[in-house]
C-alpha cells in the first residue's frame, strides 16, 4: 500500500485547508485500514492529529478537536483531513499513514506500518 498525502500549502489563520491522503497500490483499499494523520513541526516530535477507522469511528488530539475533520471516501480510496480555522501553531509537515491500528493504538505511530510523504502546511498570522 502506498499512500500520497497532498494538498498542503499556505493558509491563514481562521481560514481553512483540506489535506488528501490517496492509497495509490492495486488492490489496495483504504477503508480495510486505520488511517492516521500526524504532524511535525520544525524542532518538534512529531506528534498524532486524527485517525479514522475502518469502522469510521474517528479520533482526535485534543489540540485539534473541534477544528479538524477526518473522513474518507472509499469510492475514492481516500482519506482527507479539513483543518477549519487553523491557528500559527498547526504549521507543521502533515503525514497520513495506514496500519491496523486498534482504538487503544491510534495515537501511536509505531501502529502505522505505511506512510505517505509529509505535505508542508503554514498558517501565517
């Protein structure tokens, strides 16, 4: 499974951006997996934003809650992730991976076995 996180790029703050995160492998399906975001900020761990399972039950850090949306599109075989009202500190390489990651692992990378390329998002004051 290969995954394709796109979509970052510059936005102000209280605006709004939609991250995509495509798996780009035959006979690959999105829905059968956990789809996590995380992000890393420039001198920072990186760190869990969401997740989504295959049971669309969805998961956010609370730094998040309330302004960022997961979802997915299974016809589409893609996962997004609509960050509403993002403030300075959400700047950061945003990463979408998959794994079979259970209710008590999703914050955890190590429960990601695939990831995508991080897309750079800067939300400017």
């Amino acid at each position: 499974v290969q995954l394709q996180a796109c979509g970052g790029g510059l936005v102000q703050a209280g605006g709004s951006l939609r991250l995509s995160c495509a798996c780009e492998a035959s006979g690959g399906t999105l829905r059968s997996y956990t789809t996590g975001w995380f992000r890393q900020a420039p001198g920072k761990e990186q760190e869990f934003v969401a997740a989504i399972r295959p049971t669309s039950s969805t998961y956010y850090a609370d730094s998040v809650k309330g302004r960022f949306t997961i979802s997915r599109d299974n016809a589409k075989n893609t996962a997004y992730l609509l960050m509403s009202s993002p403030k300075p500190e959400d700047t950061a390489v945003y990463y979408c991976a998959s794994g079979f990651a259970i209710t008590s692992s999703v914050r955890d990378p190590r429960a990601y076995n695939n990831w995508g390329h991080g897309t750079l998002v800067t939300v400017s004051s």
